[in-house]
C-alpha cells in the first residue's frame, strides 16, 4: 500500500489578539474535509462542532455545544464547509467568551490557513 503525503495537509499558527489573548491554530486537511483546533493556552478538547457541505447545503451538529460563542462556531463550521465542499470539524478551547475583534482575528486566520 502506498501513501501520498500532500505537503500542506497540516498547519499550525499562532495568533496575537488585538486584545492580547493567544490561540493556537491547528489545520489538518482531508480529501474530503478538514479539522481545526482553536486552543488559548493549553491544548484540550472543547466545544466541537461538525458540518457537512454537500451541493451549497449545510448541515451541522454541536457535538459539545459552547455556551459563549455558539452562533461563532456554527459560522466558521458552516462556511469552512462550504469552502472545502465537505466536512468541517472544528474544537474550540478557550478561558471565556471572545469579543468581536477577537472573533475578526481568529476569522481572519483560519481563512488565511485554507487559502
């Protein structure tokens, strides 16, 4: 059995808040979809959330809900999904809610990482 290794089937960043909090971004590709793990300080399961992008249709699952950025999470999902036209599972472990800037910022990254 031969395996192939896609040089970009992982990455991982650091981003710097504006608001001086840290996340750790990982991303593992998939021929069918992807994997993103969002951890401020320690690397751990949290809230996971799971689309599923087939013809321009979303369907999502919160696995392990989170109570502070819920509406966040099933965005990114969703359109992570659509963007890579198939799955997108994505964990978020964080100290607390994010604000607006940081949801911009960690938005901003992810995106950077798909390109």
């Amino acid at each position: 059995m031969s395996r192939q290794k896609v040089p970009e089937d992982y990455k991982q960043t650091q981003i710097n808040c504006r608001t001086n909090r840290v996340f750790s971004i990982r991303f593992l590709k998939f021929s069918n979809g992807c994997f993103i793990s969002l951890s401020e300080e320690y690397q751990k399961i949290g809230s996971l959330y799971v689309s599923s992008a087939i013809a321009n249709k979303v369907s999502t699952a919160k696995v392990i809900v989170n109570k502070s950025n819920s509406i966040f999470l099933t965005s990114i999902t969703e359109r992570v999904a659509l963007m890579v036209n198939g799955f997108a599972i994505v964990n978020l472990s964080s100290n607390g809610g994010l604000d607006r800037s940081e949801m911009e910022d960690v938005l901003d990254a992810i995106l950077k990482l798909i390109d």
